[in-house]
C-alpha cells in the first residue's frame, strides 16, 4: 500500500460520513495527476476513478453523491382501479390491512393493503402518551386559576393496606375530593358515609377556605 495514504477507498466508503470529503480527494487529485495515479493512490481502480472524475466534472460536488437506487418505474405497482377497489372497500368496512384480505379474498400481501390505504390517510393515527399530555396541558394553559373544578367521591375498599384497619377501627370509608384543574391541586375530606348532608358540608367548608 502506498505510504501516502493509509486509507483504502473501499474501506473509506463504509463510512458515510467521510466518503463524500474522500471521493472529492480522490477526484481532485485525478484532475491534477491523472486517473492511473489516483487509482494507485487511493487504493482503488482506475474505473472507480473514472466513474466519480465524469460525474464531478459533469454535475460539480452534487455528482460524488450517491444516487437512488429506487427504480423509476416499478412493475409491480398495482394499477389505479386496483387501488382505487381496496380504497373503496376501506371506505365502505373501515377495516384493516389483514380483514380487507381475508373478507374480500384480496391476492395482495397485508404490507401492500396497508400502504394504499395509509396514503389517503384512511389509516388513523396513534397518538403517542406523550401527545395527549402536550394537547391536554394546551386546554390547561386556557383555564384561569381558580375558575374551573371537579368534585368526586371514592370508596376507599379497594386499597388493600388500608381496608384491615378501616374495618377494624372503624375508620372513615369515603373520601371527598375536589381538584382546581389549571394546577392540579386537591383538596380532601374524609368521612364514615356518602351522603348528600356530607357532600355540602365539604362544598361549604371549601368555599369558605
């Protein structure tokens, strides 16, 4: 191997992030010294050589990257009325890739009924956890504090390490809760029954807080 460059180019290629600066050398350096030295140089063929020195000379820095491999036409694109019947179908039932199939005896895989269906968005969707959480703190933001809140009552036999003792020392069974929705914050009572006398009397004693 040449002393004067340690990197072999098909090695260099590899690295997607240094064969665009390794191919511009390379052409560079077969401009000035020809394309047998580059070749011999950067440890490659002097066919590789050729092929990048026509397309930099051709198309300037743009042509040393790679080009798509994506075929222009693909024969086996199913044709417009195909589509358009599973489409239709989907419109119709609403439903999936795998039941489109296997209800209408489609000769199609599951992967391409599911992408004609997802192209006219017929496909909804998901919303990820952490989108409800950034759409619900969006209706939050609009609430004026102190404005808007919820009461509930909650049974609280369903609580495994507290149900012994509220059994055996008869503690209180329900608990009254109202939550201010722009911040979250809670206020609690406790009390032996659920009742309307009960429910007033946390409603007057919140509002006079």
């Amino acid at each position: 191997m040449c002393p004067s460059c340690p990197y072999n180019y098909y090695d260099m290629i590899k690295n997607k992030n240094q064969v665009f600066n390794y191919r511009l050398k390379m052409v560079l350096y077969a401009n000035t010294h020809g394309k047998k030295s580059a070749a011999r140089f950067f440890h490659t063929t002097v066919s590789t050589v050729r092929k990048w020195l026509k397309r930099f000379l051709n198309y300037g820095k743009e042509g040393l990257f790679d080009k798509s491999r994506r075929p222009h036409n693909s024969p086996n694109k199913l044709k417009q009325n195909k589509r358009d019947k599973i489409i239709k179908l989907r419109e119709q039932t609403h439903f999936g890739a795998q039941r489109l199939k296997m209800e209408f005896e489609l000769p199609y895989s599951n992967r391409t009924i599911h992408k004609i269906i997802k192209q006219p968005d017929l496909v909804k969707q998901k919303i990820r956890k952490h989108h409800k959480k950034h759409d619900l703190r969006r209706i939050k933001n609009t609430i004026k504090p102190l404005t808007l809140f919820e009461m509930d009552v909650k049974y609280l036999n369903d609580i495994p390490n507290f149900y012994t003792f509220m059994i055996n020392y008869k503690l209180p069974k329900y608990q009254y809760t109202i939550r201010e929705i722009r911040s979250g914050a809670m206020f609690l009572a406790f009390a032996s029954e659920c009742n309307v006398t009960n429910s007033i009397i946390f409603v007057s004693t919140f509002l006079i807080i």
